[in-house]
C-alpha cells in the first residue's frame, strides 16, 4: 500500500486505474485505500508544483530560523502552531541545532517579508531571536528539478 501513495506523491493526477495497473493490485482496492487514506487525512491534499518565475509572476521565499524560550507546561507545538498561522508562512518545523524552528516564508517583496518577520514573529513572547535567509534560487523543489538544462548545439567532431 505505500507503493500507491508514493505514486500519488509523485503524480497526484494518476487515476486509480493508472495505479492498479503500475501495481498489479485491483482499481477498485486502489480507489478505496485512496479514499480511506483521505478520510484518515493521510493524504492531506494533492497540489500542483508550479514554477512561477516561469509564469512570470515572482515570489520572494525566506527562511528564518526561530529561537525559542518555553514557558512552563508549554511546548513548542503551543508556538508553532501560531505561527502556522499566519498566511505568509509556507512550511514551520522543529529542528535541532543552534535555533528551534525553521519557517518557510512568502512575500511579494523581501521588504514585505522583513516587515513580516519584524512585526509578527520577532515581537511574540516565546520569540528570543530570528535569522531571516532570503532564498536566491530554487534549484529543487519537492523533488521537483526547477531548471531546464540548455540543449548543447555543438556540432560532434570526429578525428
């Protein structure tokens, strides 16, 4: 069965047939384990990696990593499920190491996500330091390459 939802990880637009037929497994068995790994919010929802540079409507990404100061009986799901929150924060996880959460966050402009990081996350009371990291250039996203290799036009020399 984690065969199907790697599949659907990887190409959320394959039908149950599709699958059954990459897996040797019935259609109907495929459409109702998908079906059950929804109910059970599994799979959380299916999504689209777009490139929107591409597009031609950019976005400006920043990482920020977040120190934290517990109160007591407080965690850090308590912190980090209000910064999830906000609109402009993509991705908000606990690591280890020198800070405590990392966020990914996203503006229109870098001085919108400065005013964002300011405003919203550095003054909350948990919050004791922040280090914003503006993203340049994605290379790779979700597994996804985001760059287009240019054909070689070289002619082939032989001796």
């Amino acid at each position: 069965m984690r065969e199907v939802l790697e599949l659907l990880e990887k190409d959320a637009r394959l039908t149950p047939k599709e699958i059954a037929e990459q897996t040797g497994m019935d259609e109907a068995e495929v459409a109702n384990f998908v079906a059950a790994m929804e109910a059970r919010g599994v799979i959380k929802r299916y999504k689209a990696i777009v490139d929107w540079d591409k597009f031609g409507d950019e976005a400006v990404y920043a990482i920020i990593e977040v120190s934290v100061s517990l109160d007591r009986g407080v965690g850090y799901d308590s912190i980090a499920e209000r910064i999830s929150k906000f609109p402009e924060v993509v991705n908000c996880m606990l690591v280890s190491g020198d800070h405590d959460l990392n966020l990914l966050i996203k503006g229109k402009t870098m001085k919108e996500l400065a005013f964002f990081v300011a405003e919203k996350i550095a003054p909350l009371q948990q919050v004791q330091h922040t280090a914003t990291h503006f993203m340049l250039r994605a290379y790779k996203t979700e597994g996804e390459i985001m760059f287009d290799r240019e054909e070689d036009k070289r002619l082939v020399v032989h001796p």
